[in-house]
C-alpha cells in the first residue's frame, strides 16, 4: 500500500520546485525561495498576531485586577478610619456598665431603663464595628494573599466580594448616625392607597409595594404584606407592608406623601397616583400615650373595605381620632381584640410623629391643618414616558434610572431625604 506524506507548507513548496515548473517559469530556485520566505512572514504573522491577542488580554485582565484592587483597598480604608468609633463606642461601654454596677436598679425604674436601653444601644454598636473590622481585615489578608500569589483572580474575587460587605455596612452605618430622630430606630409600617386620579392607580400602588420589598430584601429587611384589598381590574386599593427591623422608620419615613407615575406627552400626559404614609412600629416596646376613648371612633370593615358601625362578627377594625381627624385601621390578626389593639398602637405612634414633628407637647395643640397637608403633599414623580427619570419633589434630586429605582434601588433618595432632615430640623 502507498504512503501518503502530509508535508509541512515550506517542504511543500520545496517539492514544487520540479524542472518542470523551472523551465516554464525560468530560474525554478528563485522562485521557490521567494515562495518559501512569503508562507515563513506568513506564519510568523499568525503567530505573532496569536501572541499580541494574549498580551491585550493579559493587559486586559491586569487593568480590571488593578480597578479591583482600588476599590478593595478604598473599602478597607474607610473601615480602618472608623477604629476611633469603635474604640469611643468600648469606652461608652465600659462607663455604662460601671453605671449599671454602682446604680441600684430599683431606686428609680425610669432611670433604669434609660441607663440600659443607652448600653443595649451602645453594644450593638460595638458588635456592628467588631464585625466590620474582621470583614475589613478579612479582604486585606486576602488581597495580600493575592499579591503573593502573582495575581490570583479568584482570590481577587473573594476578596472583593468582602470589601462590598464593607462598603455596604459602612453606608448603612454612616447613614444610621444620622438618624437622630426619637422613633428613627424603630421598625416600619408603609401603608400604600391607590388614589382616584389614573387608568389603574391600584396597579401602581402594587408597583410601588414591589419597590419597597424589593428595597428591604437588599438590605436584610424581611417586609411581611399584613393586609391587602385588591382591586378587581388588577392590584391593590390599599397595602400595609410592615418592616421588623432597627432603622426601617428611619430609613423610610422621607416616603410619606403622594407618589406620581406620568406616561404620555407634555400634552396629553397619563398620570397615576398613590399615596404612601410611614408609621414607626416599636419593636421592643409599646407607644406611651394615654388617649381620651371619649375622642376616638371604632369601626368594623367589610371585606371589601366598606366601613360600617363596629360588628364583633368582622375581625377588620378602623379607629378615627377625632380631634386630628386621623384614620388608621388593622385587619391581619384573627381576632377583632386583636385588630383593635393593633389599631390603637398604629394611632397612638402617628400621633407621637405629629406631635413631634409639629413640636408640641400636648396632643390638644396639634393642628389639625397641617395633619392632612403631609400626606398630601407630592413626594415623587416617576415619569416612565417620552422619557424615563425620578424626580424628588422635597430634596431636588434627579435620577435617569428609572427601572433600577422600581428595582429597589432608592438608597440615593433615602440618603438625600436623610440629608434634607438633617438640615432643615433645627438644632
């Protein structure tokens, strides 16, 4: 059986070198030569190509390192500034709990609580910063590994993965040292009713639920829906979403007022609207304020939201105040008792904010007025067409973005209503 060479390109084109092919073309050598030195530049040109393709991406993938490494090494920067607070936090530790042993507890009980709720916030604190720092030196350690490793992208990756934890407890700390406000560290209950105005404002009211769920999955929030009435073309007429977690009021209280959705032309815009009221949800503690039951007005709500005079056979309750003239109502417990308890706390904790915010120290100096004016005032405008973007009413601040926002993303208009507060209270 014959032998079949497979010869390389340059012995191919030595073999074509025959007499033949000479005394056709002339000097036969000469030509061969030429032949073999243009298929040798040929290959050294793909071979050379292949090699610059691997030197951009290792170029490449030494600049995104280099990125990532910058902002590791931002991360645990800011972590390692925050060890003054941590070592003023064990200070303020030590000197409560000094107080709690030189205190006799039973002598004055309100003082008492004071002193412990101060420490339980204190060591909190503590326990916050001592695991910022692990996770801080955590991504340094593995950084350096990295380095010692000439460059390990994966190591890069974990240790990247640990400087965002970083980052975002580091956000989430600074901002909570800006809620000062006395119910700020409380747990939150957003309630959102679908206005009149719009095609289907029950179908935005449902967007913005999934917004604020959304938000609090991102932060560790579990949000729990306690009460829903849907709308038969779709969404909801009214939705309470309540956050059992420290801050949640103070993060989300900026959100109370009406919430625009804007579709169409300048001309001929579609508008939809929902209002959106915060209320703090003390966690450890029920709201301490005495109420006349001479002021109050107990109601039963149907199933499908129709009030009537309080029946015992509807579990749903609503209590009005008379003198504020402000509603709130409970219908997630079993039982009417237990609605009815809910719904005075959920009062009784608005109340509190009014007068806070009003600045008065009675409940019979509230303006009525101005109860109304808060929840009717335009928060936020979310316009979806001809062209997309947040606008802020309050803070001014404008977003492009508006998928990431609806996507749960509000951490910027949060932190701007953060600032706001802080520079319009007075001192």
């Amino acid at each position: 059986m014959a032998k079949i060479k497979t010869e390389s390109p340059v012995l191919m084109a030595k073999g074509c070198c025959s007499d033949t092919f000479g005394k056709k073309w002339g000097n036969g050598n000469t030509n061969c030569l030429r032949i073999t030195r243009i298929q040798s530049h040929l290959i050294s040109l793909t071979i050379r190509a292949s090699q610059s393709m691997e030197d951009k991406n290792k170029a490449y993938k030494e600049l995104g390192l280099f990125s990532l490494k910058k902002k590791i090494d931002d991360a645990v920067l800011r972590a390692e500034m925050l060890i003054p607070a941590l070592e003023m936090e064990e200070a303020r530790q030590i000197q409560q709990e000094e107080m709690l042993r030189e205190y006799d507890l039973w002598d004055n009980v309100a003082k008492s609580n004071e002193i412990l709720n101060e420490l339980g916030d204190t060591t909190r604190s503590v326990d916050a910063l001592k695991d910022l720092r692990y996770k801080a030196e955590e991504a340094k350690l593995i950084t350096q590994l990295a380095d010692m490793d000439a460059i390990n992208y994966r190591l890069f990756k974990q240790a990247y993965s640990a400087s965002v934890d970083v980052s975002k407890f580091l956000d989430r700390y600074e901002m909570s040292k800006l809620l000062s406000g006395p119910y700020d560290m409380e747990g939150a209950c957003v309630i959102i009713r679908a206005g009149s105005r719009g095609v289907n404002p029950e179908v935005w009211a449902e967007q913005l639920l999934s917004m604020y769920r959304k938000w609090g999955a991102k932060q560790g929030y579990k949000g729990r829906i306690v009460e829903k009435y849907p709308s038969k073309d779709g969404g909801f007429k009214l939705v309470t979403l309540e956050f059992e977690s420290e801050y949640a009021y103070g993060y989300l209280s900026g959100e109370r007022g009406v919430h625009y959705m804007i579709k169409g032309s300048h001309n001929d815009p579609e508008t939809n609207l929902a209002t959106v009221d915060v209320i703090p949800l003390f966690l450890e503690t029920t709201p301490d304020l005495q109420l006349d039951d001479n002021d109050m007005v107990f109601s039963s709500l149907s199933p499908h939201g129709e009030e009537q005079l309080l029946c015992r056979s509807e579990p749903a309750v609503s209590v009005r105040h008379i003198p504020t003239g402000i509603e709130v109502q409970s219908s997630d417990e079993r039982s009417h008792f237990g609605n009815k308890i809910k719904a005075l706390n959920r009062l009784k904790a608005k109340l509190l904010v009014i007068a806070t915010e009003q600045r008065v120290s009675s409940l019979k100096n509230i303006k009525r007025d101005s109860v109304s004016d808060i929840l009717s005032q335009e928060a936020r405008r979310y316009v979806f067409h001809p062209y997309k973007l947040v606008q802020d009413v309050k803070t001014g601040i404008q977003l492009p973005d508006l998928n990431s926002v609806l996507d749960g993303n509000i951490e910027p208009l949060i932190g701007a209503n953060i600032s706001f507060r802080q520079t319009s209270d007075p001192i």
